[in-house]
C-alpha cells in the first residue's frame, strides 16, 4: 500500500507476471517500499464491470496496447470489434495481454498505465 501523509492507499498492479514492463514495476514499487497486490490478467482474468471502471479514467485508444504482438496477431475482424466500446471489452476479457500493462489502480481509480519511473516516482512520492 503506497503511504500518503498519514493515511494508506491500496495499490493494484494489473498485468500479467512475464511481462517486461510489468516485472519493471513490480521491482520499483518493492524498491521503493510501496505495497500493492498483483492481480494476473492471465489466472484471474478481467470483467467487464472492471473494464468499465478502468475507461472512467483512462481511454479505450489508451487502455488497448495496438503496438503489442498480441494486437498485431489478431484478425482484422477482431481488430474491427475494438472500435466499438462493447466490443472493445468484449476483446479485452478475451484476450486480456491486449490491454496496455501494467495498470496502476490506487484507491480505485486508475493512475497510470505501463512502466516510467519518473511517472512512479511522482505517484508514490
């Protein structure tokens, strides 16, 4: 849990364990002594209420990572479904390495997604 003046935050990591970008965070906030709970996409999965709670904080063009091999893997009919909303979650519960990783709930809201430590540094500061 990442301490802020007194009072303790929940932190959530969201990713999936293999991921460079999410062993990166992982190893910041243990350096760094922020607590926080890992929540694997690939054993625990996603829902959509969480999705929906994820996009009123960050976008949808934000949140699915179009630069990953996952993205690029898929058929053009299942990238077609990800211009809409629904179809969008409907891809990320599916095939949830699609989403941007990790994803850095604290208290709740979405605060950052992927891996800088500068960013890291501001948020947990």
């Amino acid at each position: 849990m990442a301490k802020s003046r007194g009072s303790v935050a929940t932190t959530v990591v969201y990713g999936i364990p293999n991921c460079d970008s999410v062993k990166k965070a992982r190893v910041w906030l243990e350096e760094h002594g922020v607590e926080f709970e890992f929540h694997d996409f690939k054993k625990a999965g996603v829902s959509n209420a969480l999705v929906q709670d994820w996009l009123k904080d960050v976008s949808l063009d934000l949140l699915i990572n179009k630069r990953g091999t996952t993205w690029r893997g898929l058929s053009e009919v299942h990238k077609a479904e990800a211009d809409t909303t629904a179809g969008a979650i409907a891809l990320m519960i599916h095939k949830p390495s699609i989403i941007k990783r990790p994803v850095i709930v604290v208290n709740g809201r979405v605060k950052t997604l992927g891996f800088s430590a500068e960013q890291y540094a501001e948020l947990f500061a």
